[in-house]
C-alpha cells in the first residue's frame, strides 16, 4: 500500500485506529469537513504524527480508503473470466452498499480538490486498474479472451460507471445483486463472452 516516506512507524493497530477515524469523518462530515485536526482530536494523536506519515489530507484519505477495501481484485482467480466478473462485482456491490456514499462524495470531491485526485488515483484506482489488467490477462493466456478485445480498455470505466450510475438513476446502491445482472448484460457481452 503505497504511502509517503516514513520518519516513525505507527503500529497496525495505530494504523487502523487512524483509518477507522478518517472514514468515521467522512461518514459524517464528507471530505472538505474532514482536516487533519479532527483525525488527530480523534485519534488522540498529534497532527505533526499524520504529517510525518502521510504528506497531508488527500494522501491519508487515499490510503484509508484503499486499507478498507474489502478485496484485493489481484487475489481473485476463479479459473474462469466470467468467474473473476462475477466474483468482482459481488465484492463491489458489498462495498458500495456499506461505502457507496463516501466513494461517491469522494468522486465529487476529486472535481474541486486535484490533489485529493491525484491521491486517489496512485493508491486506489491505479492499483485496482492493474489488478482488472491481470484478470484479462490471465483470461487471454487461458485462452478464453482474444488478445486485443476492444472492451478490455473499458472494464473499470464499465464497473465505475454501473457504481456511480444506479445511485444517480434510481435511488439505490449498485448493491452485487445489480452488479451482477449488469455484468451479465453488458460487461461479458462487450468482452464477448458467452
């Protein structure tokens, strides 16, 4: 889990204890309410400690939110493509129905805070995006994916999209119910599955 270069070294379970705040106050607050003096009120830590950790806000959000996913897509090997879909957006659909609000906030957030964009993508969507790359490949080398399939490109733009549109559209989590019918009608028809 990539994070700035450290001075000291907080313990795991220090670690978690700042992770679970942070995601406490984005719960309540949203991301612009959230500061480094609230973490640290919270956590009854010192701001100079989460300065000497993380380089500021958008970095410790970052790597909260990647420490509090509840999969690591590069550990899910299913034997088959359609397997790793579907186990991929089961896991997504339980996140986004615990977390979709802050995922979302955060997508919001990105639009006025460029940093806090640039945090997110190099500790979460970089890493998640690499890890889909896996999946395709280890499908194309199984033979079951034509190398070069156009829809490969756009399997995270398909999965972000199905998880900020539902919310927007229709009130509801993308819950893994949803996901998993969208996958079946639009991911593995664009990869050509059958």
């Amino acid at each position: 889990m990539p994070t700035c270069a450290r001075r000291t070294r907080l313990t795991p379970q220090r670690e978690e204890e700042i992770y679970a705040a942070v995601l406490e106050l984005l719960r309540e607050a949203g991301y612009d309410a959230m500061t480094m003096d609230a973490v640290a009120a919270r956590t009854s830590s010192s701001k100079a400690t989460l300065y000497r950790q993380w380089k500021g806000k958008p970095e410790l959000v970052g790597v909260a939110l990647r420490h509090a996913k509840p999969m690591d897509t590069s550990d899910i090997d299913t034997g088959t493509l359609r397997g790793d879909v579907l186990e991929i957006v089961t896991l997504l659909g339980e996140a986004a129905e615990r977390d979709g609000g802050i995922m979302r906030a955060m997508g919001q957030a990105c639009h006025q805070n460029p940093d806090l964009g640039r945090a997110l993508r190099e500790v979460l969507i970089e890493p998640e995006t690499a890890a889909l790359r896996g999946v395709l490949d280890r499908a194309v080398d199984r033979g079951e994916l034509p190398a070069g399939t156009p829809a490969m490109e756009f399997l995270p733009h398909m999965l972000i999209g199905a998880l900020m549109a539902r919310p927007l559209m229709e009130e509801q989590h993308a819950d893994a119910e949803f996901l998993r019918r969208y996958a079946e009608a639009v991911i593995m028809p664009a990869l050509r599955l059958p």
